[in-house]
C-alpha cells in the first residue's frame, strides 16, 4: 500500500469541482477559512485510506469528505450546491498528477445544522479506488 496518490487525488478533486460550471463563485477551500468563513463554501475534509494492493501491484481505498457550508437561511442553498458537487464527483475520469483512479463513487451524506442553526452542513463522502 502507498498513501502516495493522496495528494494528486486531492488535487483532482479540487480541479474537477473548480471546473464545474454549477459551482461557479462557490469557494473551495481545504482548510476553514479565517474566522469560519460566510456565505457559501465548499470544504475538501478528512479521508481515511486503506489498503487495496493485490498481485497486480499497489493501490488504496481513499474514503474523503467533501463538505458544503452555509449560512443561507434554510437547506436549499446548500443542497443545491452538495448536488453540483456529487455530480462533478461521481464516476468523474480524474486524471491524476500520480497513480490512476479505477473508480469514485458517492457513499454517503449527512446534513446538519451548526451553530444555535444559523449554519448549514452537509458532509458528502465518496469513495476512490487507486492505483500507484
């Protein structure tokens, strides 16, 4: 196992979503912005990997999330966005400055609201299968 393409595949990930037309003048962040950002936003989060080598040769599971948070009153606004970034996401062909992504695919989400609810989260997590 190698946690090698880690860091191509969060660049992907970054370039497929700063790419999408539906997420045009959404912000993409990796880290919270100072002071916990406002508006709209989209945040690339935690990941946990694990080992997918056969006899063929390397590779890993990589589990990350990718959140949307909001302040817009109501869940529609950050739906609205979660949906463009699932879409920009699932089965999407990244092409990888490492390695070669076999598969990305959506696992899960959870919605929530934060802060006495003046803000919204919607945590995605999708599943990417790698070789190295």
């Amino acid at each position: 196992m190698s946690y090698g393409v880690a860091a191509a595949l969060q660049a992907a990930v970054y370039q497929r979503l700063a790419g999408t037309g539906a997420l045009a003048g959404v912000p993409i962040h990796d880290a919270i912005p100072p002071g916990g950002g406002s508006g709209t936003y989209v945040l690339l989060g935690p990941e946990e990997v694990s080992d997918q080598s056969d006899k063929s040769g390397g590779g890993a599971e990589h589990r990350f999330v990718v959140s949307v948070i909001s302040d817009a009153e109501g869940f529609l606004a950050a739906k609205a966005v979660a949906a463009a970034v699932s879409d920009a996401l699932v089965d999407a062909a990244l092409t990888l400055g490492r390695g070669r992504l076999v598969g990305l695919h959506f696992l899960r989400a959870v919605a929530k609201r934060r802060d006495a609810g003046a803000v919204r989260r919607i945590d995605l997590t999708f599943r990417a299968r790698v070789e190295d």
